[in-house]
C-alpha cells in the first residue's frame, strides 16, 4: 500500500487547485509498533507546518466506526490547513523535510492523504 504522496499525485493535485486554502484529510493505519515513529515524525513536521503556513485543524484517534465495511476502519484521522495546495507542494519538495518522511513511511501500514474543497466553493453551489 502506498503511504507517500507520489510526483504524479502532487502534479495532479495542484493542477486541480481551485484556488484558496487546502484542508488534507489524513486517515493512517499504524505498522505494528508505528505509532511511535509517526508520533516522532509528528514533532518533527511541525516545524515544517509552520514554515508553509499551515496547522493542524484536528488530530485524533479512531474507534470504533459505526458504518464501515470490514477494514475500513482507521487508527488516527488529521485534519490539516495548508494556505494553499502549492504551499503543501513545497513543503513536501523541502529537502529538510524529505529528511524526515522515513519516519512517516515506517510508521504506516496504510494511509489515504486526501485534499478537500470546502463545498460554498464548489461550482454552482
């Protein structure tokens, strides 16, 4: 399962932007004992956060999911506002930053890193 953002994601998410800020939707599934890797990362990252502009709307464990099929459950869920999709761009094209992005890799088993539009800027909403 793919845990890192891939060129061709990055490209197509920023050829989409429709402008504005970018709330990332991050839903992770921890390798066994990879909480504590991405709890690492997590200190680590923050300092990238703020040199992009962005911050951490929510951060929080799952439960247990009321309506999922089997496996779609998650062990933590993020929330996090970049200025814009360009700014997330950066940030992960930062060479400090990829110095960290092991941490993350190993501490996922799966993710689903997921950029949101607000829906009062959808097309004719």
């Amino acid at each position: 399962m793919a845990v890192d953002p891939s060129g061709s994601g990055l490209a197509r998410m920023v050829e989409e932007d429709p402008g504005g800020p970018v709330v990332m939707l991050n839903l992770l599934r921890f390798a066994p004992d990879g909480r504590s890797s991405y709890e690492e990362y997590s200190r680590q990252a923050g300092r990238f956060l703020k040199k992009y502009g962005a911050e951490v709307l929510y951060a929080g464990d799952g439960t247990s999911p009321l309506v999922a099929e089997e496996g779609q459950d998650w062990d933590a869920v993020l929330l996090v506002r970049y200025p814009s999709r360009e700014a997330f761009s950066r940030m992960v094209a930062d060479p400090e930053y990829q110095a960290i992005t092991g941490l993350r890799t190993r501490a996922l088993a799966e993710a689903v890193l997921q950029p949101t539009v607000p829906w009062a800027s959808r097309r004719g909403a």
